[in-house]
C-alpha cells in the first residue's frame, strides 16, 4: 500500500473562526504605551491608523473571532493549504522522526502573508478606507496586500526596503502587476525617509525605517490607513487559520507533534503555526508541545534581544510595545532573508518566550539554505530563504532523534516558496553568500538607546 504524503481538506473545513491565545495566557500581555504620557494607550490613539475592527481584535481577550464570510470566500482560493508528510526528507535523513509541514506557499502570493492582507483589506473596505499603506522587507508581505487590496478594490502604497528593492525586481513588478505602487525605502516622499538619506545616504533601509514611512503618510491622510504585515496581534491572530488547519489535519493522519517550529521575522507564521496547539495545551486539552522560533544570526531578537519597551519603528511614530528587541535605531546587515530584518518581535512572541511557552534559535544563512537545498531535492519545493530557517531547525531536530533512536513528531511552517528569490540561490550556488554578522558596537549603541519606560 502506499503511505500517504499529503493531507487535504475540504473547502468546508476552513476554519470558522480564528484562535486567540489572549484568551488562554496565564498572565496577560504587558499594555502597550503611548511614548509622550508612558499611559497605556486607548483605541483614540490608533484610529489614525488602523479601522475600528482590527483595534477591537488588537486588545480583543475572546478565544474564538468569527472569520467574516467574504474573507473565507477569499481564502477558499488556496485554503485549506495542505499538510504534507515529507516521507522523502525523513528517508534522506535516515531519521526515525516524522516530519511533517504545513505548505502556505500555495497562495496566489506564494505565502502565508495573505492570510492577514486579506482580513485587513475587509476590513478598510468595510470601514470606507479608500488606500493602504504598508512596508515591505522582501516583498512578499507587499505583495498580499496588493494582491487583497485588487480583489477588495483599495489603493496600495508600498514603501519596500531599498536592499530588497533592488535584489528582488520581479516582487515589485508583482506588486505592479496588482496594481500597487511601490517605492524604495528610505525615499524622499516622506519627513522621516528624507531625515534618514540626509544621515546616511547610502543606507540599505531597514522595516523599521520603511514602517515609519508608511505610518507617516496615513498619519496624515484622512481617506488612508496603515496595514502591518507582522507583530501585531490582530496579524498573528489571523494566521491562526494556518494551526486549525494542520491540528485537524494530523488528526487524519493520527498523530499529534512534538515539536512545532517556524522561523520568525515578525513572528507571525510562527504563532500561526503554534498557538493553536499551545492553547490545547495550556486548557489541558492537549499534549505539551515543544515550539522553537528560528531566526537569522544576522537578526537575534528572540536569542540576543532585550525584553523591553521599545519603538516598532525607526523613525519612533508607534507606540511603545514590550518585546525582544534589538533596539529601533539597530539596521541588520543586508542578508537575504528579507524578511526577518526587523529589530523586534511580536510582543506576543516574546511573552511566550518570557512564559517559557516556546523556545528560540538562530541560524546563519548558509546553514539555512544547504537544509532549503536538501529539502528541495527531497521534496521538490524552493523554500522562501525566511522559511529555510525552520527547515534547518526541523533537520536539526529530526538528526537528534535519529542520534537518540526516538521517533518524535515535527510539524513545522513552510511559510512561502522561493521562486522570486532565485538570485539568493544563486549567490548561494556560487559559494558567495556571506554569513553575516551584526556589528556588536552598533547593537550595543541601540540597545543604550531604547527608551526610558
Ligand atoms: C514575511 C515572511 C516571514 C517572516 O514574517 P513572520 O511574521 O515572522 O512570519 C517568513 N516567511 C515568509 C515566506 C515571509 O514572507
């Protein structure tokens, strides 16, 4: 008999409601901050930016969000992704593990970004929103949001990190071919882009710089709000379709994981992924799983960050949120993994991590792309560079249990595929990829600089 390698389920089985582990924590997330009065701030404060509905998921403390009909409508394009079994890796491997991932490049994008763009975009719209701005690392995030803004009729404007800007040309072009218009970041459009080229001209851009372009121009237009594509609750709130899924689909397959991963820029795939099986857990409805967040050496948040208040931007428009943080002036070296370039983590994340709920680890790039490599010629799919990080922290897991002799179970977030970032490959075939290191005196510098809380 053949063993089955993928698991699918019906229209119908997309998930009715989102998950939120607000709900199930056993302390709640430190407030958020308004920066002038060291207050908590209130839903006034974020009307500028963001519709009433997403503010309300924002600080929401319900388990079950009901997903509105036209977002699921949406989402039965590529929803419910598949939860494949990678029975070729394990071979490889020579692992006793069971492997297993959950495919969120089947998106039109080609990632699990447009499980969050498309809400957003339902959301403006239904709140008369006439335009959306939003940064991008490696574009992908700016892609969804084109690709939501199109289908829900709403303009978008897309301030993309200059380094990815000019290694990722076809990114734009898709954003394009949705209609969006994308600049690179810093530009000259906005107070805080033209403070940052005036300092240093030749600036790679960060997202932390790219969102406090974005903030800047909805801040001031009345018909425009700003969209953030990681970090936020409502954003790891959304991606909870991604875990409900895969839970009902071990459930098929009979079996349960030990250890859940994803690789983390924002930390959104990762709880995802994750937060619907640690919220069985902490009900007591479900085993304990082990989770472990895996990022880029380039960009530790999570394993060198501090836990603190900190600005989610560079030019410090945002509020002030709790998080692991490298500090906001801190600009990561311009590897290819664009999008885990950000100086912080999803205040979320880092509670679960200061909770002890899930672990962490950082990989340098070449590592992550000789496992994409290996993946791909198990599986056949090109990772997305940011998802070769939890491939690499899924093989490491499956080579300890063939080390140990024990058969555990891993699930792990292929959070995207890597077909628009094939110049990454390249550069990584040629032998010319460099592992990257952060510059320690510069980390030191922002980390002094994090604000008095
Ligand atoms: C944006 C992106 C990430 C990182 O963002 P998270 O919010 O941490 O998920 C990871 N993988 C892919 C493919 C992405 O596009």
């Amino acid at each position: 008999m053949s063993e089955t390698v993928k698991y699918v389920l019906s229209e119908g089985r997309i998930p009715e409601a989102w998950y939120n582990i607000a709900a199930d924590l056993p302390e709640p997330l430190p407030p958020v901050l308004h920066p002038g009065t060291g207050q908590p701030v209130g839903p006034d404060d974020l009307t500028p930016l963001f519709p009433m509905a997403l503010i309300g998921q924002e600080v929401s403390s319900e388990r079950w969000i009901g997903i509105p009909g036209p977002v699921r409508d949406v989402y039965r394009q590529w929803r419910p992704s598949p939860l494949h079994r990678a029975r070729r890796l394990e071979t490889a491997l020579d692992t006793p593990a069971r492997i297993y991932y959950k495919y969120e490049g089947v998106s039109p994008p080609g990632s699990h970004k447009p499980n969050t763009a498309v809400a957003q975009a339902f959301y403006n719209k239904e709140e008369g929103v006439a335009r959306l701005t939003t940064e991008t690392g490696a574009g992908q995030w700016g892609s969804a949001l084109a690709f939501a803004g199109a289908l829900f009729g709403l303009e978008v404007k897309v301030f993309m990190v200059r380094v990815s800007y000019e290694q990722k040309p076809y990114r734009k072009a898709l954003m394009q071919a949705y209609g969006a218009n994308c600049v690179p970041s810093p530009s000259t459009e906005t107070e805080a882009g033209r403070t940052i080229l005036a300092r240093d001209p030749n600036t790679t851009g960060s997202l932390g710089i790219a969102i406090s372009e974005a903030v800047e121009v909805a801040a001031q237009n009345k018909d425009t709000k700003y969209s953030l594509g990681s970090v936020l609750n409502h954003v790891l709130l959304h991606q909870t379709v991604v875990g409900l899924e895969a839970l009902e689909q071990l459930e098929m397959a009979g079996d349960y994981p030990d250890i859940l991963i994803g690789c983390t820029g924002g930390g959104s795939n990762f709880a995802g992924l994750v937060t619907p099986f640690l919220g069985r857990q902490l009900r007591g409805e479900g085993e304990r799983v082990r989770a472990i967040a895996s990022e880029p050496t380039a960009c530790p948040s999570l394993t060198r960050g501090l836990y603190a208040y900190d600005f989610g931007d560079t030019g410090h428009l945002t509020p002030l949120v709790k998080m692991h943080t490298l500090g906001s002036a801190f600009v990561p070296p311009g590897f290819h993994a664009g999008g885990l370039r950000y100086h912080g983590m999803a205040p979320l994340v880092s509670h679960l991590q200061e909770l002890r709920l899930i672990e962490s680890r950082a990989y340098h790039q070449n590592e992550c792309f000789e496992a994409g490599v290996a993946f791909a010629r198990a599986e056949g799919i090109v990772p997305a560079p940011e998802a070769n990080h939890a491939i690499k922290g899924a093989i490491d897991e499956a080579v300890r249990c063939r080390e140990e002799g024990t058969a555990r179970t891993i699930l792990f977030n292929l959070s995207g595929h890597g077909h628009f970032d094939m110049a990454a490959y390249v550069e990584y075939f040629a032998g010319t990829l460099e592992d990257r290191y952060y510059d320690e005196a510069a980390l030191a510098e922002a980390l002094a600089a994090l604000p008095q809380v």
